[in-house]
C-alpha cells in the first residue's frame, strides 16, 4: 500500500515536471531569440544563442529543461508497464534529458563536447520513444510514441537535406524537433497526472 501511494505521488510529480519543464524551455528559448536581434531563422543554430549576450537565458533553458525531464522519466517508468523495451527506452528518455541540460553547460566554443552532447539530446530521445513504443504495443498511444519517435528522426536528420535547397539555418529542424517531442512530452504528462496505475496498451 505505501509503495503504490509512492509510485502515484511520483507518476504525479513527474506529470507536473513533464508539463512544467518542456513548456518554460520552449517559452526561455524563445525570450532569447526575441532578445537576440541578430539571430537568423536562415543562417543560426540555436547553440549559437548560448554563446551570446543571451547566454544565460538560453543556456538556463537547457539546464532546466534536462532537470525536469529526468523527474519526468522517473514519474514515466512507474507508469509504462515494465518490459525489457520500455526499460532501456526510460533510460534512454533520462540520457537525453541529460544531454540537453549537458548542452547549457558545454556551449558551442568548447565545439567537440558540445557537439557529442547536442547528437546525445537531438537522437537519444527519439530513439528512447521508439523503444517504449514498441514495449507498449497495442494500442493509440504506442503508435503515437512511435510516429513522434520517426518524425523526430527525420526533423533533426532528413530535413536539413529535404530544405537543403532554400535559406534555412540548423535552428529550424532543431525547434521543429523540440516542438515534436515536448508535445510528446506533454500528453504523457497528462496521463500520467490522471493515472492511478500502470498504464494500459491504449
């Protein structure tokens, strides 16, 4: 009894930090590139931001953005049921969280670090959603984890080629797949602030 009261206590906290955590990053990003007149949607990368005069805002993003999202993954492994797949798929879940808190600290000019941590965040976490998708197989949300895990692939790596032919800088597959996988990030945090249990297949 202590220990399901425990787990739902942390399905719920992890459901506050899955919707707290994406929704302040994506909102402190933003501030940045208002705060940025230089910035270039057809030329920047956002990392570009994090050594700039709005450093501390982009990089705080970041940082706070990976915290919440390790507080997320925890509420997460309570709630999928637990199969090899969905396992390795949360730890996953968490390293990417921590590759982008990792990219608020290793800025661009320490190019190398910041390089293997940006691929960390931008491939672990979708690869993280396929595997929980097919642990979950069986219903709407599994096929949804899946489908946000491709389109996320594909915005960080096949984009870039697809509109290799018009001005368009890296920031906009980047936020195009941030948006994708918060708003993943976010449904699942509504499950789990409604859940009482380990999650079915639907």
């Amino acid at each position: 009894m202590v220990t399901e009261r425990r787990d739902v206590s942390l399905m719920r906290f992890g459901g506050v930090s899955g919707v707290i955590g994406p929704v302040v990053a994506l909102i402190m990003v933003f501030a940045a590139v208002l705060v940025s007149p230089w910035f270039r949607w057809d030329t920047n990368a956002l990392s570009d931001l994090g050594v700039s005069d709005a450093a501390l805002i982009f990089n705080s993003a970041l940082i706070i953005g990976g915290v919440f999202n390790f507080f997320f993954a925890l509420g997460l492994r309570v709630y999928l049921p637990r199969t090899s797949l969905t396992s390795i798929g949360t730890v996953i879940v968490i390293g990417g969280g921590a590759s982008l808190a990792l990219i608020g600290i290793f800025t661009e000019d320490l190019s190398t670090v910041h390089t293997i941590v940006s691929f960390g965040f931008f491939l672990l976490l979708p690869v993280g959603l396929l595997l929980i998708g097919m642990g979950t197989w069986g219903g709407r949300m599994s096929l949804l984890t899946i489908a946000t895990g491709i389109a996320a692939l594909f915005s960080i790596l096949a984009l870039p080629i697809v509109l290799g032919g018009l001005e368009v800088g890296f920031a906009v597959p980047e936020i195009i797949e941030a948006l994708i996988l918060s708003a993943w990030i976010v449904v699942m945090a509504a499950r789990l602030l409604q859940s009482k249990g380990i999650a079915s297949p639907a």
